[in-house]
C-alpha cells in the first residue's frame, strides 16, 4: 500500500483509506470514493494534481489531499 501521489500513471488502484479528517472524507465521498472504490490513475507528474478515473468521471485531486489517501494496486 502507498500513498496517491506515489502511484504511477495508467495504474488501476483500490481506495483502501484516507489519512485526513472528516472534511477530506466529505469531499471525496461526494466525488464517489469511498474506501474498496476502483480508480485508475490518468496522470501524476509527482508534483501538483493527481488525475484519476472514478466510475467514468475525470476527476483531479489536490496534491495535498491526493497525499492523504492510501491506496494498493488491483
């Protein structure tokens, strides 16, 4: 398992959790992540946001919010 912003691109992953309060499990609910949600990773340059696929729907995430999330690969 790793962190969002240390997957590499055209990488399909498993949300396993998020290392952030309340507010951060909000937002990412309400773009359809919840923990055991597949996602494939579009683009990561290291640095700045991370986009993802989730079911369908481009979606770019914070690198700081992207660093919270724990994923492992399918």
């Amino acid at each position: 398992m790793h962190r969002l912003t240390q997957a590499r691109t055209n990488v399909n992953l498993i949300f396993v959790s998020l290392e952030g309060g309340r507010g951060a499990m909000h937002r990412l609910t309400d773009m359809g992540l919840i923990p055991g949600e597949r996602l494939r990773v579009l683009h990561n340059s290291g640095y700045g946001p991370v986009t993802v696929l989730i079911k369908g729907a481009k979606v770019a995430l914070g690198h700081g919010l992207a660093a919270k999330i724990i994923v492992k690969e399918e």
